[in-house]
C-alpha cells in the first residue's frame, strides 16, 4: 500500500501543493492529511496511520520536515520504520530515501563470516559491523543536513516576506485590509448583482430563502453578502 502524509503547522496555510506534489509522483497514493501546530505533541492522523503499516507499505512526503518535528526525532523514527521494512520516500530529499540507504548498503554481507579461522573471522566481523555503523551514521548526518536546509529555508522565506511587507509600508502601499472594509472576490461581484435584482430587499420580490435558492448560495454567504450590501447603501445614503 502507498501513503502520502501531507501536513501543515496551521489551518490557515493551505496542503494542497503537497498533495499534487505527491499526486504527480505517485497516482494511487491513498492522501493522509494532518493540521497541526510545531509545539504540539499530537499527530492523530499520523498515529492512525502508523498503527496501519506494514512491510512493504510506502510512504511519501514532499519533504523530509514533513516526518516530524525536527531531526532528532525524524531520524529516529526513518530507522524504526526502515527496520520494520516499510519504504519511505522523500520528494524534496530523494538521496535519504529508505532505497537509497539500501543501495548503500549493496555488497555488504550482514550475516557473521566464518572462514574457520578465529582470527579472520574477528576481524571481517569487527569490519562488517563498522561499516553497517558508518552507513546508518550517514544517513543520520543526511537526514539532520536536509532537515537544517528546510528549516533555513523556511526561515530565509519569513525574512523575505518580513523585508518585503517592510518596504512596501515605507512606499506607502496599504498593508493589508483596511478595517471596516470588505474583501471582493471573483464569488462575490458574480452574486452580489444577483442578490440585488431578485431580493425583495432591492429590486426583486423574493424571500430570501427563494432568493438563496435561485442564486446557489449557502446560508451564510448568502447574508454575509446581504449585510455588506446593505451597508455599502447605507454608506452611499440610499
């Protein structure tokens, strides 16, 4: 089975560029999606998910800091999950995947050599086993790598958009909605005309429940956009 975690630290942003990302790379990719903040512990979509897997089973994310909170803990659970012989893909990352580390490992004999001589026997061993050492601390080092660059980048982007909100304020452009205004979307300038013609409340002889239904607007759009109507008229003295 394939897995694509998607997660974002708040409701507000939006996950939608992650789930195409991962949508591109694998199709059939069954969508897990979580909204959680970076202080909080708690990751029930991941938890449910992670009950769910087993050998074999794939999961993808569009980066690696999309694993977990920071490296320490990330690289702790890829080799947890790698020694349960699940898959993990990293879109942004693909040098740390689980396949990659198992390339790296191609050629190395994990079982105990015996040659029939004790000598020889100690010393290939003592040599497997440094080398098995030395790939898993380099999967570390990666995993900790990737994670410091998103981490950075993340950060470089806050600096830009704090720089950028900056000069523009010194410009004198408008940060920006001004209070007591009201935000038009494509949505609202198609319907908002509609709610005038066919309302009993403008120029039409409608309910508003009739009206709603005629335009296809929710409950709460629907007034939300009769308020801001109403106001606009009563600001203009009609």
């Amino acid at each position: 089975m394939v897995y694509g975690y998607c997660r974002i630290s708040t409701k507000k942003q939006s996950i939608e560029r992650q789930i195409r990302n991962i949508k591109d790379a694998f199709p059939n990719a069954a969508i897990v999606q979580e909204a959680y903040t970076g202080t909080s512990v708690s990751r029930p979509e991941w938890n449910k998910l992670y009950k769910k897997l087993a050998a074999h089973d794939v999961v993808v994310f569009d980066s690696v800091s999309r694993m977990s909170r920071n490296a320490a803990e990330g690289f702790a659970l890829y080799k947890e999950l790698f020694d349960k012989g699940i898959k993990l893909v990293f879109l942004k990352e693909r040098h740390i995947d689980t396949d990659s580390y198992k390339e790296a490992l191609n050629g190395i004999v994990s079982q105990q050599f015996e040659s029939g001589d004790d000598a020889t026997d100690d010393l290939v061993n003592a040599i497997m086993s440094a080398v098995n050492r030395f790939m898993m601390n380099k999967v570390e080092q990666d995993i900790f790598k990737a994670f410091e660059q998103s981490e950075k980048e993340v950060a470089d982007l806050r600096q830009r958009t704090r720089e950028g909100i900056e000069t523009a304020r010194l410009n004198g452009k408008q940060i920006g909605t001004v209070k007591g205004t009201t935000h038009e979307t494509q949505k609202s300038r198609e319907k908002k005309p509609m709610i005038i013609k066919y309302s009993k409340d403008f120029d039409g002889g409608l309910s508003d429940l009739d009206c709603m239904k005629l335009i296809g607007l929710s409950n709460n759009t629907y007034y939300k956009y009769k308020r801001e109507l109403m106001l606009e008229r009563a600001e203009r003295g009609i």
